[in-house]
C-alpha cells in the first residue's frame, strides 16, 4: 500500500495515464491554434477539438454542437446563472435553485440578487438532501427564467429527481440548469431524457486534467440562447471567446470517453467497496450517522457523522489518508457545513461528519485499512471525551446546567 491514501475524489480526481498519453502530443508536437483557419497547424488542432467534442457529448446523449468549453464547473455555473438573466431579462427576473447547491451557483446567484435586483428562491432539501418536485412547481411565477438544480450532491452525494424537475421546467416553458459535475462520468446521464436545458461539468472530477469543463448548451426545443460573459473573438459560437486549450480539452475528451466505456463496472464496483467501508465503520462503532439518501445517491460516496468526535480532530488522527471534514471545508471560519444545516443535521454533529469519496484507482486493501484506523482513531478520540463518557453513563446532556464562560 501506498500512503497518503486518497479517499477525497469529490474535491478532484487523479488523472488517468491513459488521458495523460492522449494529451501530450498536444502540448509540443501539435500545438496549433484549433482557430487557425489557414493551415495545417490550425487544422489538426481543430479536428482534435472536435473529436473530443463528440466524446464529450456521446457520454451526456448531447449533439456536439451544444458544447461550449469553459475553464470548469465554476466559469459553466457563472455562464449558465449570468448569460440566461442577461439575456432573458425582458420576460423575468426571479430564478429558482436550491439550499445545498455548489457555491459555484450560490455565490453566483447572491451576486444576481445584490448587483442586478435578481429574485432567487433557495428551496430547501428534506432530511436526505433531495429537493422536492413540488416545491420547484410551487415556486414558479410568471416572472421565472431558470431552474437551476443539481444532479448529484458534493458532500451528500444525494442525487435529485432531475428528469421531475425538467419535466416541470418544460412544462412551464421555462429554462431548467443543472450543476452535473459529481454526476457525469459516475451515474447516466442523458440531457433529452432528463429534460436539461443547460447543463455544467468539468474535467478534473472524472480522471480528466484540471482547468476545463464545458456548458451543455441546448440547441432545439427550445433553442436556449445566453449572454456571453467574456467577450472577445467570438470563439464557440460567441457565447465563451478565447483561443481554446487544445490539450485540455483532449484529456477531456479521452476523460468522457473512458467513463462511458467503463462507468457500468466501475459504478458497481466502487458501490461496492463504498457498501464496506460503510458497513465495516457502522457495524462496529455506536452513535456514528449516515447523512444523505441511503440509496439515491453517488456510489462512490460515503458521509458520515462521528458524535462527540470533532471531525478536525478525527482528521488529525488519520494523517495518512486524505478526507474531508464537514466543517471549515468550504470556508476559512470554522463552520459547519451548510449543506449538512439544510439537511436538518444539528451543529454539533456536523462539525463530526467525515466524507469519504473512493475513486477508480481505490483499491480493497486501502479501504479495509481506512475502516481499522477509523475505528481506533474514533474510539481513542471518544476515551479522551468527558461528554462520551457522561452520555454512556445515561446522563441526559441536554439536563446538564453548563457553568457560564
Ligand atoms: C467541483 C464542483 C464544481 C466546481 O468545478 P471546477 O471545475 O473546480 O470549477 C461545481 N459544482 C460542483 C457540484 C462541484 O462538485
């Protein structure tokens, strides 16, 4: 085994050698610009680009056409939320979204509200994470331009009924985004079938090089229109300019492709294993809680909250494998996750929950290895607690009269 162990594949993933080998003639041999219209150098760069587009597009049942490259999830959400209320600014301005998005559209959104007068809707999750159908169809008005709802949660790993929502955008007529970075290249994906109008991803979550992504843009019924944010050349049809990273968007190409060959037998066997890691920590240790939907959800996601463990602490004691904690993971104050609040989960046990993201190159001895130090490194950290102790000896905790600080 080799250590540090990764088990944080929701943050990023590690490239694969075989999209690394389909990049590097790229960088130096065929560095042409895929804009050059007037040679070969041009020509070759360009028909790379467009075989990557159809490996990109065949993974999400896409035409081509419909993408536009980005620099990732994050410049694809700001596109997406900013060019629809841009361009659809006569027929509305109230946009619907929900409380554990990406910051990448809630910040996004927070911007609309305070520096255009946008209306945003932030619907709330149930205690599993999963936002309701009907109460996007509830807050819908004649004022509404986009629905803006993820695949599949970060943290959580829940997955949203998506083909409901689209089926409630598009029988409204109204324009339905979905932030699909965790879910592409891991669960099916099909942009018709669910009804998505615009849709985000991006490379460095599926094996692919970071620093690229792509907006699905739909092209017919209906034909959705944004306004750029960038302007410049005109380059992918006017709606994102600049000269575009040939190799980039190879390795994400080759990224697409490897998942829609293998994404079958990789989801079953990173549920799998994800199954015994959960199983291996729960079946052993008392007062630990799974958050999120415990089967609607990403399989190779696993978040769980340790009580009287503060997960900082718990991290601490596992230095040699990388996770992330439900506390200051989105910020540099010590929070509690806020997807985690919106699920109901309270402050204390948000602060102890851990997310364990396995990924393709994961393997049976690393996770049997997680679940032994797990489990001592939660029950030495739980011998150290006096509040551990106090709740095993039957002391209701919430009678305890704290002394004032
Ligand atoms: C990682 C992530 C993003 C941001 O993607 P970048 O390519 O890093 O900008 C956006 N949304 C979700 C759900 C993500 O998991």
């Amino acid at each position: 085994m080799k250590f540090p162990i990764y088990l944080d594949n929701h943050s990023t993933t590690p490239m694969d050698p075989r999209v690394l080998e389909a990049m590097l003639p790229y960088f130096v041999e065929k560095f042409g610009n895929s804009a050059s219209r007037n040679h070969a150098f041009g020509w070759e760069a360009e028909e790379a680009v467009e075989n990557a587009r159809k490996q990109i597009a065949r993974l999400i049942h896409a035409d081509p056409k419909e993408l536009v490259f980005t620099s990732g999830a994050t410049e694809s959400d700001n596109l997406a939320l900013k060019g629809v209320v841009e361009m659809y600014r006569e027929k509305g301005d109230h946009v619907i979204t929900s409380m554990t998005e990406h910051r990448a559209v809630l910040d996004t959104a927070k911007a609309l509200e305070t520096k255009r007068g946008i209306k945003v809707t932030y619907l709330p999750v149930d205690k599993t994470g999963m936002v309701s159908p009907d109460d996007v169809r509830n807050a819908i008005t004649d004022k509404t331009v986009l629905i803006s709802i993820m695949l599949a949660n970060n943290e959580i790993g829940t997955i949203n009924p998506i083909k409901e929502i689209g089926r409630i955008a598009k029988e409204k007529g109204i324009l339905f985004h979905c932030d699909a970075t965790q879910g592409v290249g891991k669960i099916p994906v099909d942009v018709q079938e669910m009804g998505i109008d615009l849709m985000s991803f991006t490379a460095h979550k599926i094996y692919g090089p970071k620093g690229v992504g792509a907006l699905y843009v739909r092209k017919k019924g209906p034909r959705v229109r944004i306004a750029p944010i960038i302007d410049g050349g005109g380059h992918e049809r006017g709606m994102r300019s600049g000269t575009l990273p040939v190799p980039l968007i190879v390795g994400f190409g080759k990224a697409c492709e490897l998942c829609e060959q293998e994404m079958a037998a990789e989801s079953v066997k990173l549920a799998t294993m994800r199954d015994r890691l959960q199983a291996g920590i729960m079946n052993t240790l008392d007062e630990v809680y799974l958050n999120g939907h415990p089967t609607q959800r990403l399989p190779h996601n696993l978040n769980i909250s340790f009580a009287y463990v503060e997960g900082e602490s718990l991290l601490m004691g596992v230095k040699e494998i990388a996770l992330s904690s439900g506390s200051a993971c989105t910020s540099a104050t010590l929070e509690p996750s806020y997807v985690l609040r919106a699920l109901g989960v309270g402050s204390d046990l948000a602060h102890s929950s851990i997310r364990f993201g396995l990924g393709r190159f994961n393997t049976d001895e690393e996770v049997e290895y997680t679940i032994k130090r797990i489990i001592e490194t939660v029950t030495r950290l739980r011998e150290m607690s006096p509040l551990y102790e106090m709740a095993k000896e039957g002391i209701d905790l919430k009678s305890v009269q704290w002394a004032a600080h």
